[in-house]
C-alpha cells in the first residue's frame, strides 16, 4: 500500500457540530459516493467545533470531557426457545420496553407460519420485534442460522458508539452441518470495548451432556475462525462474551440415569420439591452446573443462579405445569466471560412465566458491561515497550502426532504490536514438555502508553505439521501485570497457567515462562 492509497471519506453535517461534540464510529465511504451501500470501513473519532475552528482527533486531551473514562453499559439478554410457534402480540413480560441502552434477543426452534405480508419467519419474527421495541431503538444488526435467531437493539442516541459488527454461523447437526443445532453469533465494539454475543441451541435429551459440551467447543472454535482477528479463542480476543441459548442440560435427578423421560414417581417428586420451592436441592443436579465445576465446560465463564421454577418442558398455554415426558430442567441459560479487570455484573435474572406459547419459558438478564475508553491514542510522551521472554516450557501437552508426540512451538500475538506470522519461537520436535531456547523479542513504538494497561498477550501453542500446523491451544497474559512500576523502566515476572481452547482447559497441560517489560522515553 502507497502512501497515497485512499482507504475511504467520512461525511459530516457540521451544522450538527453547532450542537455539541460528535463521538463514535463513523462509515468511510467510497470516495465517488456518499452512499451507506459503499461502506469501506470504519472509524472511531471524536470531532468538536471551538473556537471558529474544527478539531479532529482520537480522543485528544484537550476533548476528554466528551468520554468518561470508567463507564457501564446495561445490556438486557434475552433467550427464548419459542416452541416453532406464533410468539404473543405482547412480549413486555421477557423483554421490558424502554428501559436499557442495549437489548440482545436470541432465539432457538423460531420457525413457524408467517403472517401474510411477510417473505420468512425471520422477517416476521424481526418485525415484531422492531414494534415492540418501538421508534426510539434502532435494529443495530441481525443474524439467523435455520432456527437460530440473534438481534441486537440499542437506543437510538447510543448508535454511534456502536461499530465494528460482524457476524458468525456454526452448526453442530448431523454431520456438523446440519443448522437444526449450532450457534450464531454477533461481535461489536461499543467505543473502544469489544463485545461478542453468541446464541445457541445444542443436542437435546437426558444422556447428550459429552455432546453438548462437544456442541460449545465446536461453536466456540467455529466463531473464532470468523471473528475477530482469527488468531485465538474468541475469550482471548473480546473483552466480554455473552453466551446464551437453549442449551439442554438437563437434572440428573434420583435414578432416571439415561432414560428419556423419568418414571411417574422421579416426575411427581420433582414437581412436588418446585412447587415448595426446594429450587436449589433441584439447582444441585443440574449438569451444567456439574459440568463447570469439574472444568469440562465454558471454562473460565460464570453464571448466575437460577432461583426459580425450571423452564422446560412445561405444557404450553399454562403458566407452569410440566410435561411428565420429561424432567423439568433449566435448559434455557445465559452465562459470560471477561476479559477487562472488571468483570461483567449481573443485576438480576429471571423467567417470564406469563409468555404460555412454547414449552420453554423465556429467560432473561440484566448485565452491566464494564466500558473501556482508552486514553487519547497519541500523547506528548511517545514512548517504547520492549518484551522478552525467558525459561519458557509446557508440560503435559497433548498427543499430537501418530508417534504419541508433538512437535511444539509458541506463536506471540497481541494488540499493542503488529500481527506477524513470525514472531515464533523455535520448534522443540517430539516432545511432550518443550524447553523453548529461542523465543522472540517484541519492540514496538507506543504513541500513549496508558494505553498498555488495557492490553493483552495471546500465547499460542502449536503443533508443527507436515503442511502447516495446528493449534494446541491459547494463554492470555494482561500486559498490566508486567508494566514497571511508578519510578521504575523495567520489571520481570513469573507466570504459569493452564492451556485452554474452545473454552475448555487442554487436559493438564500447563505453560510457564517469565516475562520482563522495559518502557522508556523517545527523545
């Protein structure tokens, strides 16, 4: 690319800059059209009129008062297996009207009879949305993969704040293509925070828990090949991840074991401990939450708990009676990972017992999402970072190879520095717990490094293969935990972590190596 390329034109009403600053993602357009339909990119930029003159920039310190710097975005989650029937005309009993900044719907089996009027039952199922929420929210982006329905609405004077979007589809059916099963995501940025949003309906029945948690790996895989940079999980790339669905996981409660439905007795049982409100005795069985505990599931994630009735299989057009074909089960969830130092809080979390269309009971959450505004991009104090690493090994990696062995080596990644392919370190071949004796050094220019605080260091493990290679797995190392100290230029520190993909740790395998951190001044 020359220095002449052009890369695309923003197009402002500066009559709006009269009212106030401007600040948020703006399109860049094909410079023959102003034309939204010939978008090249985005930018995020702030932009105010003072003193007779305008001022472009990126968060510039004469302008920090427009962004404050430790915000919190309330996002609504919202899930619902609607049942692949019609949904009620009202629909403020799961999703409240006018109320939060940021409403995520995720929807599973939402295939039934369009009205008249309307191409699909997305475009029908969209549209009611649309007016339920009403004028004042705008339809940020929307997804669907066969049943799986995921759309983000957001205030209409929070729009701008929002860029970024991409899409993602990954299906888990028959022969992992069929898109009966899978997940269908949305990842954005809301300033300068990244967020990633995931619905998904997984394998159904009492004895599926090792292929739903099949299910979230190859969803959680699948994604991060289309989000993002492509480089890592997409827990290493987000600095929060919301994922909801149907997920399936059911009770397993007294000695139904396997079977499909439980016995008349196991089902009167159940219903009698909900209805005197022993929900947390019931909560104890749930493979979900067993399934965490023991780490072979959204390692890493949390949830909240689910202090009311169940959500499946109830009989539709009653408040809350069961189907005794099967155990009442809370297989409608929301969980969430976070990258940022402040984790995501959940406010509340609930069911909408009075939605009666379905055999599952819409589910919902209030979230307050930590907002990062990273200071101005450029400062008076341009400064350099340099990283090396030392005695770095893993222990206990997995098989890789027909001869029982692998053939590892580390791949350094990071937001702060320029992608490259190279920045490796060297190959330790037929071995299960390398040494790495070559390891890279990173030096790269930082315009603000306040910034630094805010980034990370994706640690890849890979396999060296005949063609190429494959992924072992990731670590991610916040960069504040090595920043020297106020008075200090340079500071060491140990680390050693286990080794994760797919949102599952890699058996027992395990990373360790020491990182030294040396910022300082450009005259």
């Amino acid at each position: 690319m020359s220095k002449n390329d052009f890369l695309g034109q923003i197009v402002f009403d500066l009559e709006s800059l009269l009212k106030g600053p401007i600040s948020g993602w703006h399109k860049l357009l094909d410079e023959k059209s102003i034309d939204d339909e010939k978008q090249r990119g985005q930018i995020r930029l702030t932009m105010a009129y003072e003193s007779d003159k305008l001022r472009i920039s990126q968060m510039l310190s004469e302008v920090k008062f427009i962004e404050a710097r430790d915000q919190t975005l309330d996002v609504f989650v919202g899930t619902w297996n609607v049942g692949n029937a019609p949904p009620p005309e009202d629909l403020s009993a799961w999703l409240p009207k006018n109320k939060h900044s940021l409403y995520v719907v995720g929807a599973q089996e939402c295939k039934y009879k369009h009205r008249e009027g309307f191409a699909s039952c997305e475009e029908d199922w969209l549209s009611s949305l649309k007016k339920h929420f009403g004028s004042k929210y705008v339809m940020l982006k929307a997804k669907s993969l066969g049943e799986m329905r995921i759309a983000l609405f957001c205030k209409d004077t929070e729009a701008k704040k929002f860029g970024m979007f991409e899409t993602a589809t990954e299906a888990t059916g028959i022969g992992h293509v069929i898109a009966n099963k899978g997940g269908v995501a949305i990842a954005c940025c809301y300033n300068d925070t990244s967020l990633c949003f995931v619905n998904a309906h997984l394998a159904a029945h009492q004895h599926k828990t090792l292929r739903r948690n099949s299910d979230v790996q190859e969803i959680l895989n699948g994604i991060a090949k289309v989000l993002g940079s492509r480089q890592s999980d997409i827990m290493c790339q987000f600095d929060h991840v919301v994922f909801m669905g149907d997920l399936n996981y059911r009770l397993d409660f007294g000695d139904q074991g396997d079977n499909k439905s439980p016995s008349e007795e196991q089902f009167k049982t159940m219903v009698k401990m909900i209805h005197e409100g022993k929900l947390e005795e019931l909560f104890a069985v749930d493979q979900l939450t067993k399934e965490m505990r023991e780490n072979r599931v959204f390692c890493g994630f949390k949830e909240g708990f689910y202090n009311f009735a169940p959500t499946f299989k109830v009989l539709r057009e009653k408040k809350l009676e069961y189907n005794k074909e099967r155990s009442p089960s809370w297989c409608d969830r929301i969980l969430w990972h976070s990258l940022t130092k402040e984790w995501i809080k959940q406010i509340n979390l609930g069911a909408a017992s009075e939605i009666l269309t379905s055999d599952h009971k819409p589910v919902y959450t209030l979230l307050h999402i930590p907002i990062v505004n990273l200071p101005p991009l450029v400062d008076q104090m341009v400064k350099k970072i340099v990283i090396t690493f030392d005695q770095f090994k893993c222990f206990r990696l997995p098989t890789m190879d027909n001869n029982g062995l692998a053939d590892p080596y580390l791949h350094f990644s990071g937001s702060f520095f320029p992608y490259s392919p190279k920045c490796t370190s060297n190959v330790v071949w037929k071995n299960l717990n390398p040494v790495f004796d070559t390891l890279p050094e990173i030096d790269s220019t930082i315009l603000n490094p306040e910034r630094l605080k805010h980034c990370h260091l994706i640690i890849k493990v890979c396999d060296k293969d005949m063609v190429g290679s494959s992924t072992i797995g990731y670590t991610i190392l916040p960069i504040r935990w090595f920043l020297p100290q106020k008075g200090k230029v340079e500071r060491t520190k140990m680390f050693r972590h286990r080794i994760m993909k797919g949102g599952v740790y890699v058996g027992n395998a395990v990373i360790q190596g020491t990182v030294t951190v040396s910022v300082s001044r450009i005259s």
